[in-house]
C-alpha cells in the first residue's frame, strides 16, 4: 500500500512539472498582461515630475502610457525627442503622456538634460521633455503591464504603448520591438480615431484620417438594412446594405474641434 502512494506522489511530482499547451503557469498568470477593455491597473511611483498615482491622477484625461527600453540609446532619444515636440498636441486633444524604463530616476533626469542641452535630430533642438517619465528600477510597472518580454530581453522593457481613455479603461495597446521606432502620426491618429468613434458612435476605415468619411454601425435587422439603403441620400450613403458611410459636421471631429 505504502509503495502504491510512494507511486503516486511520484507520477504527480514528475506531471506537475509540465505545463500542457494552450494551459498557464501559476507565474504568468500573476503577470496577466491588461487587455482592451479592461481597467487600467493601478499604481504609484516615482518619476522625473514628482510621485503619480496612475490612472486615478488622470482622471477626466486620456493618457497614453509608454515604455522604451533604456535611457541613454539611440532610438530612445529620437522617440523622447519626438513625443515632447507632439505633447503640446496631445495635450489639446486632453491626452497626456507618461513614459517609462528600467532606469533610476537619476537616469532619467541626466538623459532627459543631455537632450535639451546636446542632442539635435531632423531640426529638433533644445527638447525639453515635460511630461513624467517613470523610475522603474524594480520592474514593477513594467512587468503589471507586460512591458517587459524575456524572449526579447528580460532587463528592459518593450516598446508598448498603452492608451488608457477618461474612464480609466485600456483602449488600445501597440507594441513595437527593440530595434524599431514608433510612429507617432499613427499614435496620434489612433487617439484621434477612437474619441471621433466615442463621441459620434461611428467606426473608421482603414487609414482613416481627420475628416474622412466615418462608417455608420451595421443593422442590426433585415427591416433596419433596407430602410437604410431605401433612404440613402444627403446625409450617408451606402455601397451595400452591411456598409453606409457619412461625412461629419465641422467641430464634430476632435482634431477639428481643437483648431
């Protein structure tokens, strides 16, 4: 009987070190990446502005949440560069920004002053980076929003960008990989699509930009698909029952609204 259970525990000893596809570890379901539609998680800490409570200082803003790999490289500095030249843009359409890497506060501060006091890139000069930029020596941050990818490097953090809307809930998450910049038009054109979307209930085709036709929500009804198509005219118009398009009214654009 005793070399039965001796058995047993055994065999469970030996399959419980497996894990079977399409099944999760106990540690990466600690580190649950946050997805769409989900809220924010919330935290606290120290950056280059002083301590934040995200998102609750946010609240009644959009922000875009944003990691880069590490002070003092290359791609990095083009990005800083780039994002604080835009901020004044982002912050018209009530977005603000937060970064974030793997460095000391330290860190961040000596990096963020070479860049105003040395850097020129693409006619950018005398950058002054204004937005928060978070310590995350720990990794704390970085791994709660899955910043950080061990098969791409398990000491710094991703390319991620996580759009976090006034509510507090995760809109949209881009990530990009070590080597390669971000497109900020796109970032900011993915802002601009998701408030035009909230706030006239429409959705956007593919490479939409400001003041493009908008799609008009499907039928949802075989009586709602032919009276819409029937009733096509000034104010949309329609390619087949399942697809009618619009224009919108000036100011109803949040890019146009700003102007």
């Amino acid at each position: 009987m005793r070399k039965r259970i001796g058995y047993l525990v055994l065999a469970l000893a030996i399959v419980s070190t497996f894990v079977l596809p399409g099944t999760v570890s106990g540690e990466e379901a600690a580190q649950h990446i946050p997805l769409i539609g989900e809220n924010a998680p919330a935290f606290k800490a120290q950056t280059t502005q002083g301590m934040i409570n995200f998102p609750s200082d946010y609240k009644g803003k959009w922000v875009i949440l944003f990691s880069h790999p590490a002070d003092f490289t290359p791609v990095c500095t083009t990005e800083f560069m780039t994002f604080a030249k835009m901020a004044p843009e982002f912050k018209a359409l009530n977005c603000e920004l937060v970064g974030l890497s793997i460095d000391s506060n330290y860190s961040h501060i000596a990096w963020l002053r070479t860049i105003k006091e040395k850097i020129k890139y693409k006619g950018m000069e005398n950058v002054e980076v204004n937005f928060p930029v978070i310590a995350d020596i720990k990794m704390d941050v970085a791994k709660t929003y899955g910043m950080l990818q061990p098969s791409a490097d398990d000491t710094k953090a991703v390319r991620a960008v996580f759009y976090v809307d006034p509510e507090g809930v995760i809109r949209a998450i881009l990530y990009y990989p070590l080597s390669n910049g971000r497109n900020f038009s796109e970032i900011k054109r993915l802002l601009i699509a998701m408030q035009t979307s909230d706030k006239n209930n429409v959705a956007t085709p593919a490479d939409w930009q400001p003041g493009d036709d908008v799609i008009i929500p499907p039928p949802g009804s075989c009586g709602v698909a032919k009276d819409r198509v029937e009733k096509a005219g000034e104010d949309y118009y329609c390619l087949d029952w399942f697809m009618c398009l619009k224009k919108l009214p000036m100011g109803e654009n949040p890019a146009e609204a700003k102007q």
